[in-house]
C-alpha cells in the first residue's frame, strides 16, 4: 500500500524484481477539493495515473477510499466508487472517517467547520458502496477501521463500529426482501 504520487515506472521495476504482485493505493477520493481540503497530498489525476501505469506493470491493483472526509458529500463517493470501478481495480478498501483527539479534523469540528457523516448516512452509503462494487465484480476487502480501544477512547466523531460491513450487508439484504414482496 503507497500513495498515488509515489508510484513511477522506476518504483514499479523495482517492485516488479522483487516478485510483489498486487499494489494499493490510498486514494481517499476522486474529488480534488477533498484531498486538497483533507491535505492528501496528491490529485485524482495521480490515482488516475498511478492505477494505469501499476495494471499496465501487470500488477493487481486495489484502491482505497474514505468517506466523510472534510468538504466530502455521499455524491462524491459515488463518484470516487464510479470511478474506481473505470479503473479496472480488483479490490477496494472502504474506511469511513473516524475525527480523532488532537487532529486537524477534530479542530474544524470544535470551530465548527466540519462534522463527518452521520452513522445512518454512513451505512447506508457504504450498502451502496458494497453493492455497486459486488455488482462490478469488485472485491470489497475492508470496510471500517479493526476493532481498537484506542480509536475507541480517542474519537470525537465519524463513524467506528467494529461490525460496519455486517451492518451494510443487513441493509442490502433488506432491500432484497422488500424488493421480493413489492407489488
């Protein structure tokens, strides 16, 4: 796992020598004003880039996002998973923000400026995530962060709960059985 705007063909032949097989890139978003307000370092374009030249390598590749990072909106990952799925990845890590103690994101939350999605807003995107993805043939390999006390202890906001995946599968399988008994 790398960020987008590490990956060069030098890296990749170097990678490539020592026999490793699938690359993932923490991509976050596909929205420029999001990785530019979250200070991710890197451009849509730098995934774009990156995933072409890594499949082009004969790599596996897998993206990560988050969702509800600042200036995020349900929209946008939509967007980001639409985008991934353009991409040709074959797994997809799916981490909703956690606003942890002393952070930038727990400052703009304090001022006010910034509170993430809510945790009904978050599983309900995340079903649509697991679906579009499943429906891509798309492997979803994480979703939510690993059970932790420090997170836990340590969050001011976002979303955390170690069973986040089970709860978004309950709500497609809901939807499939009402979808059954319509009319």
């Amino acid at each position: 796992s790398t960020r987008p705007d590490c990956i060069d063909e030098q890296t990749l032949d170097i990678l490539k020598s020592y026999g490793m097989t699938a690359i993932e890139l923490g991509a976050q978003s596909m929205n420029d004003e999001v990785l530019s307000a979250n200070r991710r370092g890197h451009t849509a374009e730098d995934v774009r880039r990156a995933s072409h030249l890594i499949k082009q390598y004969g790599f596996e590749l897998g993206l990560q996002m988050m969702t509800g990072l600042y200036k995020d909106t349900p929209q946008y990952c939509i967007d980001t998973a639409r985008e991934f799925i353009e991409l040709g990845c074959a797994t997809v890590r799916i981490y909703p923000t956690v606003i942890l103690k002393n952070t930038e994101l727990c400052r703009l939350q304090s001022e006010g400026l910034y509170d993430s999605f809510t945790f009904e807003q978050t599983t309900q995107l995340c079903a649509k995530l697991l679906k579009m993805f499943g429906d891509a043939g798309i492997a979803v390999i994480r979703m939510g962060l690993h059970a932790s006390r420090d997170v836990e202890e340590n969050m001011t906001g976002g979303v955390y709960h170690p069973a986040l995946r089970e709860i978004a599968e309950s709500i497609l399988y809901l939807e499939k059985m009402n979808d059954m008994f319509v009319d």
